[in-house]
C-alpha cells in the first residue's frame, strides 16, 4: 500500500460536496486498496474516521452496485450482435501509435483499471459526433464527479485525443466563460483501402471522418494474383503518409474492405471478381514487414454501412439496408442501430440473391449481374476511369438518348424487383445507395419508387430511397472507419 497515496488525502481530493458523491470518487481508491490485500472493514474504519462515517453493508453495496456498473457496460459493448471492429489479428508492433488508448488493456487487472477504461471511452463518445462540451456538462451527462471527469479529460489532453477552447454555449451568460472540450480530429488517423476489380482507392482519415488524403491506382488481371495485392496493399499506406506529411505515429491502423466473404479471422473465403479463394489475408499483411500497424479485413458493404452509422444520428440508423452498386452488388444490414452478420458473419450478400425460378439461374440471373454496371459498358466512354464514365452518365441534361434510357428502364426493374424482395423480408426504413454506380440512381428513382407503390402488399410501405453522401469512395471511407471505431469501443475480456 505504500504506492497509493493515503485514504484522508484521497478524500480531501474530492470536491464533491454530498456523501455519496465522495464515496462514489473514492471507489477507484478502495478497490486498489481491496486487490492489494486491506480489508474492507479496515477501510470502512479509516473512511468513518476522515469524515465519511458509514457500515461495512453499506461500503458493500456500493462497491457492489459500482462492479455491476462496470460489468454491464463492458457486457453492452461486448454483445455478439454489436458493431465494434471484426476481431483484429495479430498483435500490432510496437511502433503502433498509443497502444494504452487506441489497444486499450487494463494493465492492472483490477476493478478501478476498468472503471478507468470506461470512463475513458464514455467521453470520447459523448465527443464523437463533434459536440463541444464543458467538464461539467459532461459530468452530468455520465452522472460522473467532476473529479472523475477533471482526471479523465486530463488523460485524454495529454494524448492529444481533446481538445480544450472556449465553450461558446456559455456565452451571455454571467461570469467567466466555461472552458469547452471537443474530439481532436487531428489527435489520430486511420487508413483504408477498398479493393475491386478495376482499382485500388485508399483514403487516410482523420477522428472527425474527414478524408486528408485519398489515392486510386488503376489495376488490371494482375491484381488476382494474391502476392501483388499484398506488395501493392503493403506500400499504399506510405503513400498516404508522404502526401500528408504526417508521422507513421499517428496511425491508428490500416483496414482492407474485399468485394466477396470474409471470415472473422480475416480470411477471404470468396471474392468472385477477384477470382480468390480461401486467402488468409490479414495474417499475410499483418507478417509483411512494411505493415507495422494493426491490420484488419473486413466486407466492402460492411465498411460502407459502417461509415453510413458513423455519420447518422442514432434515430436515423435504427433500420436499413445498404446497397454498394459496383462491378456486382454488395449488401448489409443494419438492425436496431447494429450491422447484422448472421451466424458466421456473412449475412448481407444480396448480390448473390436469385432472381429467377431455379438455382441453376444462379450464373446469370442473380441479383448482382442484372444490376451490375455491365449493362452500361457499351455507354461509357474509353478513355477514363470507370468513376468518370458513370459521372458523365449522371448528367442527364448532358447525356441522354433513347437507347440510354431503355436500358435505365430496365435498370429500374430490377432493382425494384429485388428491392420488393428486401422490403417483404426486412420491412426497412431506409434503403442507401453507395459504390460508383450509384451515381446514376438518382435518374431512376422516381421510376423505382412509382415500380414499387404499384406492386407492393398493401400495408407495406415503400422506404425512403437514399444515395449516400459519401460518394464512390464510400466503401474505402468505410474501411477507415472501422479502424477508427476502436478507440470508441470498450476491451472486451476474453476467456480463459
């Protein structure tokens, strides 16, 4: 016990002036002192003696009550339907920037290790969505002391994950202005990058989603041979870094979004148009000796509805479907505010839906080949990107002919075809749009919403049809998001 400071000036620390508000600060204190061997009536007596007089029962029922607390958070956080990052694989190097905060591990094993913890990650929450808040507003948000909240602001400052300026809420009112705090978008970054047939975007994010730096690297038939990927996946987070002259310290991690299934260890099972097959892909980046940060492999439509959450209001995520439109047709969906993975992590690929009478039209008549861009290649023009040829197909005052719009007309039908299909199966909300193609969305909407009022089961309605606003890059956006994601989410605790 001779490393803690003692009990009477622990107490004299709090300024909290209600019984329980001060026993509530202390419990930090008591618990070290409890897993360093006192007895708790031994530290019941020395509190009553310093002023806070109270029985053993009662010292137990708040320490009960406190780890209840900290077991349900920590049991929220961890729930198997909650979104936090896929599980990560190999332990990053020791380059990885601020293992203690973005890796979060309670060295100390303890109760107040954890209480610590989370009380770390529930401010950074409250500042996510880039609300500027004072320490006593977030006090009384978190029902938390103002010394709980002072040690943890002052924490999160010395990491440079806060901000500190004037709070401008407090403005015209009497006295000096509050100091406000609000999320460092500059405090750490992520990086990710989405692969696809045609190309390799990656974009280098900052905590308040901002994109500092993005590059596309056209790619041909080499990129299926899986050790060109790696040596290409490898470099392109240095590019990134030498374009926004930051510090390889300031990483937090690097994400790879993959068209096809992914298991939870990584591993592409299948990406059809990469022509990939049971590739352990996270563990072969994360051995590359270019790659010092932690790696993590995830769904390209999950990476996306991953972005599509971070930049919602929590009312405006409850129930959706999510659609990335690019060479095929990638799906997710979200439930109660959470991506939905299914038993193994693969639910979602609506792509692969059959939208014909047997299995063996499978080949050509799933949902995904009818409404892939195939159909528009014979329109777009040869001497650009794919991104750019869907972009001047979108002006409609700029292009447009009939044999244009006969086959938008039947781009129509098949989405709302199969949009019927998600609406009796999902009943969503919403339905969002992202991937290169969906910038030709917005001349069909009105045919795909009048195709489903006339065919759908009365008392179904039809749900709200978005484009995202995150663009083309929506799924390399996404990706960085779930690196990004990490420092918000509580260290779930593993079995023994």
């Amino acid at each position: 016990m001779g490393k803690h400071r003692s009990l009477h000036a622990a107490i004299e620390a709090v300024v909290d002036g209600t019984k329980a508000g001060r026993l509530r600060a202390l419990l930090p204190e008591i618990e070290q002192r409890l897993s360093a061997g006192a007895r708790i009536a031994d530290v019941a007596k020395a509190l009553s003696e310093h002023g806070l007089p109270l029985s053993v029962a009662t010292l137990k029922s708040y320490l009960y009550r406190s780890r209840k607390a900290a077991r349900n958070v920590l049991s929220e956080a961890a729930r198997p339907d909650a979104m936090p990052l896929p599980i990560l694989g190999n332990s990053p190097s020791a380059n990885a920037p601020h293992r203690e905060v973005f890796d979060p591990i309670l060295n100390s094993g303890t109760t107040s290790g954890l209480l610590r913890h989370i009380n770390t990650v529930r401010c950074l929450r409250l500042l996510k969505k880039g609300d500027l808040l004072s320490r006593a507003d977030m006090a009384r948000r978190l029902d938390l002391t103002r010394a709980t909240i002072g040690n943890t602001v002052k924490e999160l400052l010395e990491k440079g994950l806060v901000l500190e300026t004037i709070d401008r809420s407090s403005a015209g009112r009497s006295g000096r202005p509050g100091a406000g705090l609000a999320l460092n978008p500059q405090g750490a970054y992520s990086v990710g990058i989405d692969i696809s047939s045609h190309a390799l975007t990656a974009v280098l994010v900052d905590l308040s989603m901002g994109v500092v730096q993005k590059i596309s690297i056209p790619v041909g038939p080499d990129l299926r041979e899986v050790g060109r990927a790696v040596e290409e996946i490898a470099l392109i987070p240095w590019r990134l870094l030498a374009a926004s002259g930051l510090s390889p310290q300031r990483i937090l991690g690097v994400c790879v979004s993959i068209p096809g299934l992914v298991d939870q260890q990584g591993r592409v099972v299948v990406a059809p148009f990469l022509h990939w097959r049971d590739v352990p892909l996270q563990a072969t980046l994360s051995a590359h000796p270019h790659l010092p940060w932690p790696v993590t492999i995830c769904n390209d439509a999950n990476a996306f509805a991953n972005a599509e959450l971070c930049s919602l209001q929590e009312r405006d995520a409850q129930n959706m479907v999510l659609i990335l439109l690019t060479e095929g047709l990638g799906g997710a969906i979200v439930q109660r505010g959470q991506i939905f993975a299914g038993s193994h992590g693969y639910a979602g690929e609506l792509g692969h839906l059959v939208m014909g009478a047997s299995l063996s039209a499978s080949d050509d008549q799933s949902f995904e080949r009818l409404a892939g861009h195939e159909r528009f290649s014979a329109f777009l023009p040869s001497d650009c990107s794919l991104e750019d040829g869907l972009m001047a197909l979108a002006d409609e005052d700029a292009y447009s002919s009939p044999s244009l719009e006969r086959v938008l007309d039947q781009w129509a039908e098949v989405l709302a075809t199969g949009l019927a299909n998600l609406v009796y199966l999902l009943n969503p909300e919403k339905i969002v749009f992202g991937g290169p193609l969906s910038v030709l969305f917005p001349r069909i909407t009105s045919r795909v919403e009048s195709l489903l009022t006339q065919h759908l089961l009365h008392g179904f309605n039809v749900p709200l049809l978005e484009v995202t606003r995150l663009g083309a890059d929506g799924a390399a956006i996404g990706a960085a998001s779930v690196i990004r994601e990490r420092i918000f989410s509580l260290a779930r605790i593993e079995s023994p």
